[in-house]
C-alpha cells in the first residue's frame, strides 16, 4: 500500500528538504545584518520602490530606523508605509522555488525558477509601490490592502507560476 504513495512522498519530501536548507541559508544571511538594521536585500527593493515612486510623481524619501530594523516611506511629506524584511518577498520565493524544484525536471526546472523569481521580484516591487500609493491617498483603505489586497497580489502569482509548471512542464511526459 505504501508503495503506491511513494512517488507523492518523494515528492513531498523533496520539498521539505528543500524549503529547510533555503530557509536555514536565509536565516544565516538575516542573522548576518542584525546590528546595521534593515538587510541589504530589502534596502535595495526599498531604493527600487523609491525611484519607481518618484518617476511616477510620488516624491519619496527613506528614512532608516536601524535600531527597528526597517525603513520608513515618506510618501509627499507623511510616513506612509515602513519597509521590514517580510516585506522582501525572499520567504515567498522560498516557497515557489522550492515546490518547483520537487518536481525536478532537468535543466528547465532551473530556467523557470529563474524567470518565476524575476516575476516575483518585479509582483512585489509593484506591490509595495501599490501600496504605499493607497495608503499615500486612500488612508482608510489601508488594512484591506495591506492585509487582504496586496497579499493576494503576490500569493496569487506564485499558485499562477506553480499551475503553469505542474500543467505545461511536470506532467508532460
């Protein structure tokens, strides 16, 4: 009877291992930053969000608050929004890669975990941005869109990636 689970339970092995090793290696590069504040992973997507920002007319400043470790969005003169490392998107990008590579397929599982992090990294560049820009002018929609909106936004790309491999790249026989 097992026999018949195996391929599933190598499957979800894999991942497990996987997702482990990544987030392990992502919590020794946290812990490497712990006292210059914000890591310089999430410092740079904050300087992307501010000169997206400022191109499209939103004059935004950063301010660093290295002992919380976060950086404050001061969007047309009012702190919006504050930058912290969840806000990165690096756990999610664990997660989509890591389910992908369970269902290892050769060279391409290595080409569209490339280019799903490249779509992740630009989903939650304008993600951020989004939200900076409807708390900046629609205050009251603050929670719905950080909390609900916002969150689909980047989770709903990742399923959307996930479907598109299963379907077009690892049932393909």
């Amino acid at each position: 009877m097992l026999k018949d689970f195996r391929p599933v339970l190598g499957i979800l092995l894999r991942f497990i291992i996987i997702y482990v090793v990544l987030l392990f290696v992502y919590q020794l590069y946290l812990n490497s930053f712990k006292e210059s504040g914000l890591d310089p992973f999430s410092r740079m997507i904050a300087e992307q969000v501010k000169a997206i920002q400022n191109a499209i007319h939103y004059p935004t400043q950063l301010y660093n608050d290295v002992g919380k470790e976060q950086v404050w969005f001061y969007v047309k003169k009012t702190y919006v929004t504050r930058m912290v490392e969840g806000c990165n998107a690096i756990s999610v990008m664990i997660l989509f890669a890591s389910f992908v590579f369970a269902f290892y397929k050769g060279g391409k599982t290595f080409i569209f975990v490339l280019i799903g992090l490249v779509l992740l990294y630009i989903m939650n560049l304008l993600r951020i941005v989004g939200l900076n820009l409807v708390v900046s002018d629609y205050k009251e929609y603050e929670k719905i869109a950080h909390d609900f909106i916002f969150p689909a936004v980047i989770y709903g790309t990742v399923v959307v990636l996930w479907l598109v491999w299963i379907k077009l790249f690892a049932l393909k026989k």
